[in-house]
C-alpha cells in the first residue's frame, strides 16, 4: 500500500509539472524609411560595402521563413512601424509605394509608427482600410468616432500556438506630429490601452501575449515593469540595434535599428500547457547584399515606381567641399546652412531649424536632389513670427534645460552656454549683428512649420501668443535654391552656441 501511494503521489507530480514546449521564430524590423534601396557603409577593413534596400531585406526574411518550415517550426513576421518618410518616393506617393511593397512582402502584423501620420491622418487611414492586406494593430490612437485607429489586438494561430498581439504607438505623437495631421484624433497612454486590453486579452488564454510597440527601448522597460503578463515586447521608435535581446521583469524585450540594416530573429520555447516562456534566444542578421539575391518581384516594383523620378533625383545641384555633419548641438554645420537658407530666403533676423528634421548627413562631393530629399524628407512649410530679446532668452533656457522636446539651431545670433550653471541663467552674452540683444526689441525669426506649431514643447513659449505668417515655401525648395545659388559649399560654419 506504502509503495502503491508513492507511486500514485509521483504521477501526480509528473502530472501537475508536465511541460508541452512548442518553439516559435518572430522575424521582427523597425523604422524601415521607405529605404527600397541599398545604402553604403564602410565595414571593418574600411571597404565600402552595400547593405539593405527593400529586395535584398526581403530575401533574408524569406530565407529565414524558409529554415522555419524545414524545421517544423511556428513563425511569425512582425514589423514594429515608421516605414513611411525617409527617401523621396515615399513622400511622392504620400506612402503607397511603402503600403505596395509591404503588401508583396505580407507580414503578419504591423503597429503604426509616428511618421505614418506625416502626411495627414486621413491618408494613412485610407491606405490601411483600402490598400493593404496585411494586419494592422494600434491600440491607443482613437478615431473621432472613438474608435481604435486599427484593430486594438490581434489573435493568430501560429501551428498549436494561441499568440495574442497589441499594437502601441507612441502617446508623444502630440509633440511629434503636425497638429492639422491629427486633428480629430484622441491619443491615449500606452498604459492605458494596456490597462483597458490585456484582461480581454487574457480572457482568451492566449499561450504568448506580443507587445507590438513603436515607443522605444526604455518605454518598452517601463511597460514591462508594470505588466508582467506581457511576454514580448517587439519594439521600434528608438533606432536602437539590440544584437541580444534585453530581459526586463518576465518581458523580453526585442529592436533591429533601422531602414533595413538589420533583419531581427528571435527564436521561444514555448509551454503550451502552462501557458509559459520556458527560453529565448536572438540576434540581429545584417543584410549585406554581396551574400544575397535580391528578390526579383521587389527589384522589378521599386523599378516601376522609381525610374520615373530617377532623372530628376540623379540631378546635381551643387558640390560640397566639407562633409555636412548634423546632431552636433551647436555646431552642425548642415543645420547652420539650412537655419541660414531659411533666414535668407525670408529676409528674416533669425533662423531656425530643428535637428530631427535633418534626417542624415553627407559627405563632400557632388550634391544631387535625391539627397536633399533625404535630408529633408517631410517638405514642410517654412513660417515667421516675432520675439522679442528677453524671449529669445527664455528660448534658449528653456532649450537647455531638460524640459525641452527638441533642439534647435540659430542663425543669425550667436550666444555663450555655461551648463554647469543652474537652470535659467546658463545663456549669456546673447548676440545680433554683433551687438547684445535688445530686451525689448522685436526680431523676426523663420522656421519650419513643425517648430512652429511647437512652440512650447522646444521653447517653453505659449503658441496661442505668437502667431506665424505662411511664407509661402518649403523647408527643401529653399535649401535647393540656396545650393543652387552658391553652386560650391564650403561647409565652413562657426559655432553660434559657444561654451558646450
């Protein structure tokens, strides 16, 4: 009797501990920029190499895809948003030809990314309802009925996998985002679309709960300190090329850069019977293209939506003798030729461009259209307003203390910055035309339409009290009349931000 109770008491055990491990490969991208073509980066040896482009990109996916079937293994492809805005022919076709090559390549499931609303919320809403075939998950940008821009979460069976998938775009959009191309919308915290879905969510007993977020890596770890229900946070927003993936709390959180460089891969075991995470592994994949055979149906669609604009793109407009450089606070001299075509272009005092609208720098040589249009992707407006002296010092304050969103370069003054200083009197000696600023006076200061309307989250200004007057042109045309004007750059600046 002894012995048969032992017995029973150990399958009992066995029982109560029994484990079905399933694996499952994620194959996950972020911030893509409408990059369908190849980029050059220079690799160890310091030789020239080409890496990304749509065809190629794809080809890794679809290898990797492949090796799952071979191996009887579930797998999903998960794309964490921003593929629209970066290359010219997104902004030409206001980001369809992104929407038609997703549509080939048919991923399992995409969240939005904040650049998917740069050209006016109607449009993407449009291109999910009517262009796309693929699923799109957000959670917490609601529509002016109410309801969620896309569908709040996803359910798939993945072989015997139950895999549940909520969307999150980032709830800065308000400061990241023109306001007229979200009026109508109500966005809502991360944390409370996950507050509101993750119990219906868990009422379906999923065996994998996917966070499918454009927020970046350190809001992803916030998140996973407060939701331990969440398994894996696929995430995008940040750029950041995670070669491993991160732990935080029960949450594995995965990134893989951006435009394309690399292809994530993210292989689970799974216990289905306990609905659990039993391990992880992954890694970034580069796609270097001298390893892989584009995938021909991509190579003959960016030929037929591009060779019609290649003529005009291929122009050069001017040469540059001194690389441009950009994201060098104060002394970008990319930022500064922009800031002073601006004020050129205005008969303005000051002008100003902020460093997130320069999308990348560029080397001396020849400076064709194309690469103006990935400089300055977005094509806004340029607008004026006036301020006076004492605000353009509170301007700058506000600018240097951490309650500034972005920053900013000025043309046309120039100031010294003590940072160890406390906050509010870290800007001296502030400088027009050689000559202290005048408290009182008025100076009329040009800008991008996206500064403009955010005045108060770079300056600490209030919106409501300083109107802006249209220009009448666009941040890019001006900066290409400017180059075509002078022919030769010199990329020479001086710092107008002394001290840092």
């Amino acid at each position: 009797m002894r012995i048969l109770i032992i017995a029973l008491l150990v399958t009992v055990n066995a029982t109560a501990f029994a484990q079905h491990p399933v694996k499952l490969k994620i194959i996950h991208w972020n911030d893509f920029h409408a990059q369908n073509t190849p980029m050059t980066k220079w690799n160890a040896s310091n030789e020239k190499t080409s890496i990304g482009g749509f065809a190629y990109f794809k080809a890794v996916i679809d290898s990797l895809k492949q090796v799952a079937a071979i191996n009887h293994e579930a797998c999903m492809t998960l794309d964490a948003g921003d593929n629209f805005q970066g290359t010219a022919i997104s902004g030409f076709t206001r980001g369809a030809s992104q929407i038609k090559l997703m549509n080939i390549l048919h991923p399992d499931a995409v969240t939005l990314g904040n650049h998917e609303f740069d050209y006016g919320w109607t449009n993407i809403d449009s291109l999910i309802r009517y262009k796309a075939t693929f699923a799109v998950t957000n959670s917490n940008i609601l529509l002016p009925n109410g309801k969620t821009f896309a569908q709040p979460y996803i359910i798939k069976q993945e072989g015997e996998l139950h895999v549940a998938i909520i969307g999150l775009t980032t709830d800065d959009l308000v400061n990241l985002s023109l306001p007229a191309n979200r009026q109508g919308l109500t966005i809502t915290t991360c944390k409370d679309a996950l507050k509101k879905y993750l119990p219906e969510i868990r009422k379906q007993k999923p065996d994998l709960i996917i966070v499918l977020s454009h927020i970046g890596v350190d809001a992803d770890r916030e998140l996973a300190k407060q939701f331990p229900e969440v398994n894996i946070f696929v995430g995008g927003h940040s750029h950041t090329p995670l070669q491993k993936p991160l732990k935080e709390n029960h949450s594995v959180i995965v990134q893989a850069g951006s435009r394309g460089q690399y292809v994530g891969e993210l292989e689970l075991n799974i216990d289905t019977d306990g609905d659990s995470l039993l391990s992880y592994s992954g890694k970034l994949i580069e796609t270097e293209n001298s390893r892989i055979a584009p995938d021909p149906t991509i190579v003959q669609q960016i030929d037929l939506m591009e060779v019609p604009i290649r003529a005009k793109l291929s122009e050069t407009i001017g040469i540059l003798k001194k690389d441009w450089k950009n994201h060098e606070f104060g002394k970008s001299n990319l930022a500064a030729f922009e800031a002073m075509a601006f004020r050129e272009a205005t008969g303005s005092d000051i002008g100003v461009i902020n460093y997130g609208g320069i999308r990348k720098p560029l080397s001396a040589g020849p400076i064709t259209m194309n690469d103006i249009y990935e400089i300055n992707p977005f094509g806004n407006e340029l607008v004026s307003f006036t301020l006076t002296g004492a605000e353009i010092r509170s301007s700058l304050e506000w600018m240097m203390s951490d309650k500034g969103h972005e920053a900013c370069e000025f043309y046309g003054i120039t100031c010294t910055v003590d940072t160890l200083k406390k906050e509010g009197e870290r800007i001296s000696d502030i400088l027009f035309a050689g000559k202290k600023i005048d408290a009182k006076k008025k100076y009329s200061v040009t800008t991008n339409i996206f500064v403009g309307t955010h005045l108060n989250a770079n300056f600490g200004l209030n919106e409501d009290t300083h109107p802006f007057s249209h220009a009448g042109l666009t941040d890019r045309d001006v900066i290409i009349d400017a180059i075509k004007k002078r022919k030769e750059i010199s990329g020479e600046s001086e710092e107008w931000m002394k001290g840092l």
